[in-house]
C-alpha cells in the first residue's frame, strides 16, 4: 500500500506538474515539498505548519484538502479535527498503537441531560407562539386567450451553411488513461482522471479551457467537428483555449485523418 507521499507525488506526476511550479505557487520551499512526498516529518517544521503544507498542496492540485489534510493526520498517528457542528472523526487505532480513550460515562450521561433539556426548552417555546394565520389562495381568472400552441414561441434561425450551433458542446473521448481538466465559462467541470474508453461531454457558452496529461490519449471534438492531434503519447498540454473564433484552428480539415487512426 503507497504512503501518503507516495500518493501525494503520483497525484501530482498524472498531472505533469514539476515540483518547483507547486513550490512557486504555494510559497512552500521545494525542502519541505520533497519532505511530504519522502515522508520524513522530521524535516517539517512543527505545530500546525505540516497541516497547512498538505492543505496547500492539495489546493493546487485539485484535491479535497479536507480529506487529504484528515489522511495526512492519520498516517502520521494524529486525530483529525471535529467538523463544525458534526461528531468527531472516527479515527482507526494504528497497528500496536494504543487503544482510543473513551469517554467517561458520567460526561456522557452529563452531556445527555443537558441536550434533553435544551430539546424540552425548544419545545416549550414552540408551543407558546401563536398559529400563523392561513393565507387563502384564489385561483387566477380564467383566460380568454386561446392558448399558444408552442410556448414560447420558437424564435427564427437561419438554414443553410450561416446556421450554426449556439454556444460549444466539446466532446472528449480516452483512447487512453490521462488526466483532464476543463474550465467552461470559468467553471471548472471536470478535473481528474479519465480511464481508457471513457467519454465526456461539456458544453458552454462562450469558452473552454482544456489541459491534458497525456495528450496522445485524447481525442475531441467541437460541435461534432474532430479535433486536431494535441500532441503525442505522454505529453502535457495546458490552456488549450476553445471558442468560436479559435474552433477554426483546432477541428480538421475534411478529409483528414482522425487522431490515433491510420
């Protein structure tokens, strides 16, 4: 099973991310960095500063920072903060560790009595406060419109070769397992790891922004229009920009060849 800064640097090596960029990013020194993918706490500063590292990292590549800050606590044999308002996190005794402490039962039974009362308090206020009064609600006036029969009215659009479709619909397809990441209109919409035959479809109005890891192992296409070769097996692409002015540049020409065929 990989360690938690194995599974931190293969997060990060899918992504084609070298480490200085995450360092540059998150004012983390490439010291520290390479101690959380090494494992060696004893580089880390103390206190709460391994904590905000992995919160950090986790940021900029994408991943949930609360889960991965609660994995990094656990491997390293530490409790994971309560969520606010919830019940603590369970945590799972390391192996030959000590057994977790329970809690007295005379604080449990405090802590019952005092949740029991502040629930009859509630309840007793509750029936004190007036009914609300109903509201009647009346039907509206029948209409002496004939109804439409399409509603609303579909609007005129052109035919023929200016008749285009509205917005962007950007078809992806893995002929091999890589990393995706696509913004529409400022929205990240799909950030992670497609595998092998997988398909996605993102629409948008007015621009996507597409980066791949392995960029010979998508294909795409825009408005059902095939897209250009991207790049080969195993290369990063970044801030491929699709709009309606740039589609021209990235579908292929008729006639040509499909990425990864022939």
């Amino acid at each position: 099973m990989a360690s938690f800064g194995e599974v931190l640097r293969k997060e990060r090596e899918l992504r084609g991310i070298e480490l200085r960029e995450v360092a540059d990013a998150t004012k983390i020194s490439v010291r520290f960095l390479q101690a959380l993918e090494n494992d060696r706490l004893d580089i880390l500063p103390g206190g709460i500063f391994p904590r905000a590292f992995v919160r950090q990292y986790a940021n900029y590549l994408g991943l949930d920072p609360d889960r991965m800050v609660n994995e990094f606590l656990y491997a390293v044999g530490e409790h994971p903060p309560a969520p606010p308002g919830g019940e603590p996190a369970v945590v799972r005794p390391r192996p030959g560790g000590p057994a977790p402490r329970k809690a007295p039962r005379a604080l449990i039974a405090g802590l019952a009595a005092a949740l029991a009362g502040a629930a009859g308090a509630w309840l007793a206020l509750r029936a004190r406060e007036p009914e609300p009064p109903e509201v009647a609600v009346t039907a509206p006036p029948p209409s002496s419109f004939a109804p439409d029969s399409v509603y609303p009215p579909p609007a005129a659009s052109p035919t023929g070769p200016a008749a285009a479709v509205e917005g962007l619909v950007i078809g992806l397809t893995a002929r091999q397992q890589c990393w995706v990441s696509v913004t529409a209109d400022g929205n990240k919409v799909i950030d992670r790891v497609l595998a092998a035959g997988e398909t996605q479809t993102v629409t948008a109005r007015g621009e996507v922004v597409l980066s791949v890891g392995n960029a010979g192992g998508l294909a795409f296409t825009i408005n059902g229009k095939p897209g250009i070769p991207l790049g080969r097996d195993g290369e990063v692409r970044r801030g491929v920009v699709i709009t309606r002015d740039s589609m021209a540049s990235l579908v292929q020409e008729p006639g040509a060849p499909t990425p990864g065929v022939g």
